[in-house]
C-alpha cells in the first residue's frame, strides 16, 4: 500500500517540476556555451523534453576548426536543487570507468569552471518564477531512440544486454543523492 503523505508529496513535486522547467532562449544558449567552453555555436535546435529544457547544439571550440554534435541539458529546478545532478554524474563516469564495452556520453567539464555541472542564475522557466539551475553539456550520441526504432527481437537482446552490462557495472556504486523516497 502507498502511503498517502508520499502519495501527495509525489504529485507536489511533479508539479513543481512542470512549473520550474526551463525556458532558455537560443541566445541565452550561445552565451552560455561561448562563455563556459569558448565555444563558436553554428547551430542551436530544441529538443523534446519533460521537465527539463534540451538542445542539440552543432559548434566548433574556438582554436578547433571541426563542428561537433553536444547535447546542452538544463535541468528543472527541483532536480538542480537535489543533488542528484552530481549523482549522475559520478555514475557515468563509473560506468565508463568499467569495461562494460557500452558507450556512455559523460558530461563535457567547463574550462572556465573546471567542473561538467553549469550554475544557471535566475533562468526563466515555464511557471513564470525565474530559478537557479544546473546545465551540463554532452557529446551527441548518434542513433534512434527506441520509440522510432521498433522493437525487434534483436534490438530487445541487444539492449537486454547492454542494461545487464550498466547493471554489473553499478553493484559496488552508491551515491548519497539516490537514497530518496
């Protein structure tokens, strides 16, 4: 049986979440990246998202002629206000640290800050109420995601074990952000 306080508390916070996703403009994006990772932004497309605010971001580091792909994800106010933000981060890097042969995109870490977690002062979000929040910045990973892809017995086993593969990497992880109701 659910208890009814959690019940309410749960609902609470997946308002809060609707209220305090992020609304970034492409300016406020190419500012941000410019300023953090010296990067020369050629192109800034939204993504779909729940409760946080995504972009696909095609850019070129200012001595590096190449573009590449990232992935910039700011994240609600309530998830930047958790802690579990630095949580995910520590399991990707662990995860990548194993020899799982899976790869992970890990978070970019900031020159400027010397850390792959972004504060953002006072940034617009959906509810009206400017928050702080957290950004960080991925390389793009290519692919489908499962929903165009299908489901094919095949792709079921191979993500089968690719899940198994994160799972036996992650038996000797904890982080304190992960122990929550």
């Amino acid at each position: 049986m659910i208890d009814p306080t959690s019940a309410e508390k749960s609902t609470e916070d997946e308002e809060a979440r609707k209220l305090q996703k992020p609304v970034a403009s492409e300016e406020m994006v190419r500012e941000m990246l410019g300023k953090n990772f010296g990067m020369e932004v050629h192109e800034v497309k939204a993504l779909e998202s729940y409760d946080d605010c995504n972009f696909l971001i095609k850019a070129a580091h200012e001595k590096a002629k190449e573009v590449s792909k990232f992935l910039l994800k700011l994240y609600n106010g309530i998830e930047s206000k958790s802690g579990i933000i630095e949580g995910y981060s520590e399991l990707l890097n662990h995860v990548t640290k194993k020899e799982t042969g899976i790869d992970v995109s890990v978070p970019v870490v900031s020159p400027a800050l010397n850390s792959d977690i972004l504060p953002i002062m006072q940034c617009p979000t959906l509810g009206g109420t400017p928050v702080d929040l957290s950004a960080r910045l991925f390389q793009w990973v290519e692919g489908d995601t499962m929903y165009t892809a299908g489901s094919s017995p095949a792709l079921l086993v191979s993500s089968g074990k690719a899940l198994g593969a994160v799972t036996a990497a992650l038996q000797d992880f904890d982080h304190s952000s992960f122990h929550r109701t």
